[in-house]
C-alpha cells in the first residue's frame, strides 16, 4: 500500500474519519489518499483526530489502518481533552 498525506484548506465540507465530525468550508484538515492494488481510498482528519494520533503514537501502533470513527469510539475522553487544549 501507498500512502500520501497533505495538509489541506478544505473548500467544501467533509466528515472527519476519525471522528465524523464535519470538517467545515475553510478549516485546515489533514487529506489522506491511500492506493492498495488499483483501490484508492482517500480520507479527510480534523486537527483533533490527527492531534489525538500523534499524541498517543497510534500511526507506530495501528500496522492496519482506522475504520472510520474509531478515534473518538475508542478514546473519547482522549478525544475530548484535546479538543479542550486546542480551542
């Protein structure tokens, strides 16, 4: 699997993957695209999720991926003191 990563301005509004909240038009949002075997699948993280990952190493520690909400399923007091730190 090939995967690029871009720190992006978002023009329209996207579902966070990580915790599907809206990303909205104008917010700084982490663009993930991912290419397996002639499948690409492409993705959108708010600065949240993307803080929470980097906080807890969760890149080194998840060799298989996200599925789609499971940063704030798995570790919403995580989730939520970072997003209290961020404001």
């Amino acid at each position: 699997m090939q995967t690029w990563v871009k720190n992006v301005k978002v023009r329209k509004p996207h579902k966070c993957y990580g915790c599907l909240n809206t990303i909205e038009k104008g917010q700084l949002a982490k663009y993930v695209t991912n290419a397996d075997g002639g499948t690409f699948l492409n993705s959108y993280w708010c600065k949240v999720c993307e803080a929470v990952i980097q906080k807890y190493d969760l890149y080194d520690s998840n060799d298989d991926g996200f599925d789609m909400g499971e940063i704030i399923e798995n570790m919403p007091e995580e989730w939520e003191e970072m997003r209290k730190e961020m404001e």
